[in-house]
C-alpha cells in the first residue's frame, strides 16, 4: 500500500463562465478540483492551506474513516473551521472501499466551487468484479451561480426566505452546449468504436437531485457509492447529491457524437423551475479519412420530464448488491426520525420572507432543527468531556404511526426546537433506521447523508411507514449498500448499519439549503473496549474555535 501527500490550496481563482469572468474559491486553481486516485489500503495525507477569505474545512465524502474520526471534516463537528492563513492536514486510510467517492468544502455553501473526484481502485494485482474497462472517466455534476454562493445563502439566513437557484448545471465544471456563451468548453469524452467505458458520476449539485442519460447508449450500473452492486443496466440515472453512480458504457452506436446530459429531478410538486440541461459530448474517434468530427450536432437528449417520480423510483429499485453482502436480520436499535421543513414563526422586528410573509424556513429531524455549535467541536467536546457543547437526548423512538400531511400534523411540528442533541449508540450495535418524509411545508426527496458509515437500505415506499406492513418487505438478502439515501418524497425508507466506528457522526440532508436550515442530526459512538476500538487523541495540528 502506498502513501499519497497532497496539497491543497484553497484560495480566490478567477474563472470565466457564462460570459462572465467571477472570483470564486477553488482548490489550486481548479474547478473541479483534483482528481484524488488510489487503491484501496493506501494511505492519503492532503495538507489543506487556507489562503481564502473565508473559513473552511474539507470532508471525505463516504470515506468512513474508520480510526480516524478527526479527519472526517464537518465543521463544528469533527474540527472547527480552519482559519484563513491557516492549515490542517488531514490523514486516513482506505479500508474496505472500491469505487468512487469525492471530496468537498464543509462550511457555508463553499461547496459550490470546492470539489472533487476521490477514485478508489482496487488493491495492486486486484481487478474490478466487472472486467477491465478500455477507459475510466470521472464525469462530476454541479452547479454554478453567478453570485457568490456564499453570499445567496447569508442572504437567504438573513430574510428567512428561499435561497436563489443556481444559473446553470454543470458536467466537470462546464455548463455545456445548452447554456450561453459555454459551447467552445464543453466536456469533451473520447472515445473508441467497440470499446467499453466506466463513467464514474458524482452528483455534487448543491440543492437538486439530477435525472441523467446518454443519446442512445445503455448504461450498467456496477457501484454506487464506493459499493459494487449486480450489474444493472438502464437508459436512465436518478442521482442525489452526495450519490455517485459507476456505470459501464460500450461504445456500440454508429461513430458520431452523443451527449451526456444531465436535468434535475424536482420531486415537490408545484414549486416552479428552470429546465435546463447540462451537457458533456461522448466523441467517436472512428480512425476513418473524414472527419464528421465537431462539426456534427449530437440530437437532442432524452432525459424524463423533471417531475417524473416514477421514472426515480424505478431506478432506485433497480439497484441490487451482490449476494455476498452479510446483513443482520435483527436490529439492537430500532428508531424513527422524520425528515422534513418546518416554519419557525416570525419575531417582531425579524425579517419574514418565508410563506405567507410571517414564517422563516426551518427543518428538523424529529421536530429538532439542528444548531452547530460555535465554541467547539462536538467531537472535541465528547473527547475532552467539555460540558454546554451538546446533549445526548435526541428524541428517537421506535417506529411510531405518524401522520405526514400537514393537515394532520400537531402544530408542535410546526414549530422545530433549535437544538444540539446527539443520539448515543453502544459500540458494535445493529442501528435501524426508519426515516419519514413529512409533508408540512413540502414533500420532496431528501437525500440523507450518514457520515463515517455505508448502510444498507432495507425498503423504500410511499404513504406513511407501518411496521406491521412493511416489515415484510425489507431487503435482507441483496440491499443496496450506500452512503446517501434520497428518502421518497411523501414516503420512507429503512436503512441498517453497525455502528463499529467510534466518534461523533453526522447526519444530514444533502441539499445544502436543507443542511442550513438545520435538517440533521449526530450519532454519538461510543469506545468498545478492543485496542483498536477507542477514540484517538486528536492530531496537534486539529484546528480550535479560539
Ligand atoms: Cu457530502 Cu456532510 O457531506
């Protein structure tokens, strides 16, 4: 196994999109940023320099950090900020994971600009489950705004109101051929006649979930989340942020161009939207004399309607892991949380741009909306039992009918309590997780984030979860195995892990909007009493709040 030293710069880079030139924070310069390749038992050491105007910290996504909890990256929680002028460096082995993840920004809405591929290739003298491909490509969704994003949400916190939605998609950092000004930077994919692809798709959009296809080719879907699954092949992909998705592509179509294109999936219903496309070009070197070259327009991809919670759903079914994968078919803890917006009612004085002009946006999980706290992290905290950081009464109860239309819903939930409470879990333990979509301001998908674990996802379904009911249809034999779950707008899912990795753990909607709004909540894992199994002391250079 080997070492990988990395720097990263985060700093102010000019950048020209959308005919404009703007002076956004990036990682050496890039946008995206760099590509993180290894294999699975290598070690990285990425040394983060802070050179920007703002505080920043940078998270693994779905690495689980297994020893290493004060390298996993969410401010407030596993670290506080680094400063500007400041520096961290964060340290941890890849234990047990193939496949794609990805890297980004942890404070604020920096995450806009800040990200990047993590690519994690099996062990030296290893191959993939799949075969070799003939080309591996990361192709990483996004989205770009005008404004500084940072600025969109402060704003946003400010009034109570919605944020501003982005002015474009975008495929590796580039809007692509259906947005001005953007044609002469599309993401360009080459690629031979015959030969098979594996396209490793990120989606690190900030607020949508996104529908993506390619003009006229299949794809196999072979892992998701940095977990293989059974070979699945579909003419469309339902991704959510924070999900990525590895898929085998053969170039068997007529040598010409196609697009890869990518639109968001709106799950609520009514909410108005922009229905614009991204593009990248697959592009056939057919070695042949003429050269149809640039000069051939692709057709026009076909991508289901932004609305089409069908077409999601199915796609979500497809998913299978091998049979290989061991779940437990009994759960130590057995618990309910509801995931959703609330309303926090307006104080005189306070600006009120939520609905009706007298509410600002909140969300919570189990009517808490979730308070980072300021002094200290909670890790740090739980470490050195510093006392007023946080408290361990998260209310979660096994599953209880809940009602999840507004109409019904006590007015208590509409009213989420501010808070900082961490659910505590015994080492080792089997964690079972219903969680319900509620419909009180709106139903929509949210995709929920657990950090520091892969999880199994036992069931999905609409309406209200009903134990008695659905008990029957979890999924013990092939579960997908993922870190980030989009809950069914208007519905549930169950979701299983073993909590085998002591720390402090997030977990959170990764609509970022959401995450602001306070749609999370933090495991508290307890020490086992193995070696291997205690907390570390935190690393000398861990940044402090003060
Ligand atoms: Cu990819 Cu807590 O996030």
């Amino acid at each position: 196994a080997e070492v990988h030293q990395h720097e990263f710069v985060v700093q102010e880079t000019p950048v020209e999109r959308l005919c404009n030139t703007h002076h956004i924070i990036t990682v050496n310069g890039q946008l995206p940023g760099p590509t993180l390749e290894v294999r699975e038992g290598d070690t990285l050491e990425v040394n983060v320099i802070n050179q920007a105007p703002y505080d920043v910290t940078i998270h693994w996504h779905g690495i689980r950090q297994l020893g290493t909890p004060w390298a996993d990256g969410p401010e407030f929680v596993t670290q506080c900020p680094i400063k500007p002028g400041g520096s961290y460096k964060y340290v941890f082995t890849i234990k047990g994971q193939e496949g794609t993840l990805w890297w980004h920004a942890h404070s604020s809405w920096l995450r806009a600009t800040v990200y990047g591929a993590l690519i994690i290739r099996p062990r030296e003298g290893k191959e993939y489950p799949f075969g070799k491909p003939h080309r591996e490509v990361p192709l990483i969704l996004g989205e770009w705004w005008n404004a500084n994003p940072v600025e969109v949400i402060r704003e946003a916190q400010r009034t109570g109101g919605a944020p501003n939605v982005s002015d474009a998609f975008t495929i590796n950092g580039q809007p692509g051929d259906f947005y001005n000004c953007s044609k002469k930077e599309t993401t360009a994919v080459p690629v031979k006649p015959g030969e098979t692809a594996l396209l490793r798709f990120i989606n690190a959009a900030l607020n949508h979930e996104l529908f993506v296809s390619i003009g006229q080719h299949k794809m196999t879907v072979v892992a998701v989340d940095a977990s293989y699954t059974k070979p699945f092949t579909t003419d469309v992909l339902m991704i959510a942020p924070g999900q990525t998705t590895d898929v085998l592509v053969t170039m068997d179509q007529p040598p010409t161009r196609y697009y890869v294109a990518a639109r968001a999936y709106i799950s609520s219903q009514g909410v108005p939207f922009d229905n614009t496309t991204t593009s990248a070009v697959l592009e056939y070197d057919c070695g042949c004399a003429t050269d149809f070259g640039p000069k051939i327009q692709p057709a026009f991809p076909a991508l289901p309607a932004f609305n089409d919670t069908a077409a999601a759903t199915a796609f979500a079914a497809g998913i299978k892991s091998p049979e290989t994968v061991k779940v437990h078919d009994h759960a130590d803890e057995y618990l309910f949380l509801t995931v959703g917006l609330g309303l926090f009612n307006c104080e005189p004085g306070q600006l009120c741009a939520g609905p009706n002009n007298n509410t600002r946006f909140t969300a919570s999980m189990n009517n808490v909306s979730f308070v980072f706290p300021k002094t200290d992290s909670l890790l740090h905290a739980h470490y050195y039992k510093v006392p007023g950081v946080f408290t361990t009464d998260f209310p979660a109860y096994p599953p209880v009918q809940f009602d999840y239309t507004a109409q019904n819903v006590s007015r208590a939930l509409w009213q989420p309590v501010p808070a900082t409470k961490l659910y505590p879990l015994r080492y080792g333990s089997v964690v079972r997780l219903v969680l319900q979509d509620t419909s009180i301001v709106t139903p929509e998908n949210h995709p929920i984030h657990l950090h520091g674990y892969d999880f199994f996802i036992l069931a999905e379904g609409f309406g209200n979860f009903d134990h008695k009911k659905d008990i029957e249809k979890f999924n013990l034999v092939d579960p997908p195995q993922r870190n980030t779950v989009a809950v069914p707008v208007n519905g549930w899912a169950v979701i299983q892990f073993v909590a085998d990795n002591p720390g402090v753990w997030l977990m959170h909607c990764h609509l970022d909007v959401h995450i602001t709004w306070g749609l999370a909540m933090a495991f508290l894992v307890h020490d086992g009493y193995g070696e291997l199994q205690s907390l570390a002391a935190p690393p000398v250079d861990l940044p402090m709040c003060k």
